[in-house]
C-alpha cells in the first residue's frame, strides 16, 4: 500500500520529504563541540586513554519537545593492551 504522495505507508523519512522541509520549516539551530583527550602508554602494550568533550546547542525558536537549547558533558576512560 502506498500514500497519496506514493510513498509506503509508513515511510516518514523519503527523499519526496526531505526536499519540502524548507517550505514549511525555517526552524535554525547551532551546535559547538570541543574535545580534548590524550593516551598514556604504560608500557609499550599497556596504554589508557581519556577523552572529555563539551556540546552547546542553540536553537533559534522551541520546536515539537519545546525548548532544545542546552550543553552537554561526557567523557570517557579506556583502558587497553596491545599484542
């Protein structure tokens, strides 16, 4: 079965669609990151490695969840071995 646009119902991400979103949205937004991250090496197999980023996002209007402004922290610690 298709939709009256021909696409298979429930198709929401077709290219059909993806080509009108300017029409009927003028939705903006802004996104900077910035990671650092570095690698200890134990030994010549032994290693750990860290990374820490931070995200900010700015959105120019609320969209369906409302306001999506905000910042994002996350870092990880990798522990590894080579043979």
């Amino acid at each position: 079965m298709t939709s009256l646009s021909g696409s298979p119902l429930g198709a929401y991400d077709t290219w059909e669609q993806n080509n009108e979103i300017d029409s009927y949205s003028d939705l903006t937004y802004d996104q900077y990151q910035i990671t650092v991250g570095g690698e200890y090496r134990f030994t010549d197999a032994l290693y750990t490695t860290a990374t820490f980023t931070y995200d900010v996002f700015n959105s120019d209007e609320e969209y369906v969840y409302g306001d999506e402004d905000g910042k994002a922290y996350y870092s990880y610690v990798g522990l590894g071995y080579r043979f």
